[in-house]
C-alpha cells in the first residue's frame, strides 16, 4: 500500500496532497475543524465542529461525526471532487450531476491529513437473509413440509414480490412470505395483501403450474414469531412455519465425495 501523511498542514500543503491524491485516485482521510453546506434535493448547513472527511476513488464523500454509525453528510460514487483555496480556507466540493447535488467542505484547520492507494478486490459474501432462506427452501422444499412443489421466487403481484410460490401435494397453491429473523404484525399483513392480490388476480400463472385457486395457502416462514403476530395469524387462517436461515458461508463449504 502506498500511502502519504501529514500532521497539522498549512492550507496550501493539505490543498497539494488532496490534488496529489485525487489524481492517483487514492483514498483520503482528512480530521479537520469544517463547516458544511449542501443544496439539492433540499437544503442543510452543519456549522463549525471537528469531523472526519473521507474521499473515495470512486467518487464517493462522507462525512462522519464522532459519533453514530452514518455519516452526517455524504455523496454517492460517481460524485466529482474538487478543492481550491479562498480567504486563506481550504474548500472542498462535491458534485452530483444526476440529480444536481452540490456538497461544500469550508476546512479552518486540519489537524491530520492522508491519502493511500488502496488494492481490495474481495465480495462481501453474506448468509443468514431472506435470499439464502430462499435458495435453501428451493432445494430442499421438503422442509416446509413433505409434497412441497415451488414453482417460482420474486413473483410480482401488485402490492409487491412474493418470495416462494409453489403448491401442496393436492395441487392448492401456496404463498411463501420469508423473514430471516423474527416475524411481526408487519409480515402477517404483507402476506395477507398477497393473499388477496392471488385471489383478485386472473392470470395464467395458475395454468401454468396446475394449482388450484380454490384454496390458496398462505405460509410464513421465519426462525420465530411474535405473540401479536401468531393471534393474527390464526384470525386470518395463515400457516407458520419455523426455519432457520442459513448460517454458512460459500467459502465455508467444502467439497466431498457426497458431492458427486
């Protein structure tokens, strides 16, 4: 990694290493005494106080407090930086074309300042979500319960995505409604509108499954449930089934034998 730091720089010296390292397209770290101004989709003025000032090669500029997870001010990838000096204050801009955003960076003191190059070319890989629930239920149907056919994932209706459709072993169809941790009054109600939007809903779909609308099943599927959300349930006749979303990363499986 290479990198540049410099502590308690004059005005034109941290101007230098920013235009530096903007053209190298590394990431900056600045700690600094700042105001911020933005205008745009609304307006906002955060008024003199010490922060942390992140630049990032893709475009990317937040601004973070010292305290809380998100930062106070930010602009996404794709942003143009630039700086420049006036009245002795480094000023730094960032500019969003699509929509016209303008967030503006007035620096009194820096206090540290430094840029490095960075190489990081890995993925998050992630388990434990409504995805891998999904990807696990498909290839395992049997664990919602035995004759489980799905049929489909993410299929549109109009009040959202159902996650699973699919029928029972006496061809009824069946709605899925997954969450990865424990399911509220929320969920029920979503799966409730799914209900009723199969029910409203004359498409071929049906047809192309074999399943019968006669009797449409409406299952939720989560580790645990809430109390208030298990009495709405049993008033409107929806299923609930407990599953444990995966915990294993792909890096984590191994190859063997049972593999093939």
């Amino acid at each position: 990694m290479k990198y540049k730091i410099l502590e308690k720089p004059g005005c034109e010296d941290a101007y230098d290493l920013i235009q530096d390292a903007l053209r190298k397209k590394a990431t900056i770290i600045i700690f600094a005494c700042c105001k911020v101004s933005y205008e745009g989709r609304a307006l906002s003025e955060l008024n003199w106080g010490e922060r942390i000032i992140m630049i990032k090669p893709d475009g990317a500029f937040l601004i973070h407090q010292e305290k809380k997870v998100e930062p106070v001010n930010w602009q996404p990838p794709k942003s143009r930086t630039r700086a420049y000096i006036k009245n002795d204050n480094l000023f730094l801009e960032s500019h969003r074309r699509s929509p016209k955003e303008l967030l503006t960076v007035e620096v009194k003191k820096v206090q540290f300042i430094s840029y490095a190059n960075m190489e990081d070319y890995e993925e998050l890989e992630q388990a434990g979500y409504e995805k891998d629930m999904s990807d696990m239920i498909m290839e395992k149907p049997h664990m919602i319960e035995e004759g489980f056919t799905p049929t489909t994932r993410e299929y549109s209706v109009e009040h959202g995505f159902i996650d699973i459709l699919g029928k029972d072993s006496d061809n009824n169809l069946m709605i899925l409604e997954l969450k990865a941790r424990k399911a509220g009054v929320t969920a029920v109600k979503q799966l409730r509108r799914y209900i009723q939007d199969m029910e409203n809903t004359d498409n071929d779909y049906l047809r192309e499954v074999n399943a019968e609308k006669k009797k449409i099943r409406g299952l939720l599927v989560a580790p645990s449930i809430m109390d208030d959300a298990l009495e709405l349930i049993e008033e409107e006749g929806i299923e609930f089934v407990s599953v444990e979303p995966p915990r294993e990363l792909k890096r984590d499986k191994k190859v063997t034998l049972d593999f093939f």
